[in-house]
C-alpha cells in the first residue's frame, strides 16, 4: 500500500498515528517514518496494520513477501 492509502485507511477505521504511537509506546514522527516507509521497525507495521485491520502482507508487500533468501553456508545440513 501506498503510504497515503495507509493514511486513508487508518482515518477510515477512525485511528490516527499518534494513536499507534501511544499504544505501543514510540514516538509519533516514528509511526510516520515507518508508514512513510522512511523506516523499518515490525513492531510499528503490525501495529500499523492491526489498526486497518488489514495482513501486515497487504500493507507492507515489499518488506513481507519478499522471496526467501539464498542460503550463503557452504556446509551441507546433517
């Protein structure tokens, strides 16, 4: 999602960052880096995706659906 969906949204459900920001006890300005996407922090995206009552994979896609990463050990699991 968009940044200004995600703004759009939480207006909808009738929740505000600063909101977020009280309930699980970080900054406002954090809330908005994150939904602004500036930032990074799971904790902030369920949070944020908890509120629109949306999966944390529709709202933040590129953070959460990502393929997995290639294995870098060269031993071969026992």
């Amino acid at each position: 999602m968009t940044p200004n969906k995600i703004q759009f949204e939480l207006k909808e459900h009738g929740s505000t960052q600063r909101a977020i920001a009280l309930k699980i006890g970080v900054s406002e300005a954090h809330v908005s880096d994150i939904v602004l996407k500036k930032r990074i922090s799971d904790r902030v995206m369920r949070a944020v995706a908890d509120a629109i009552g949306k999966p944390i994979q529709t709202v933040f896609p590129e953070y959460y659906n990502a393929p997995a990463k290639r294995r870098t050990s060269k031993v071969s699991p026992v």
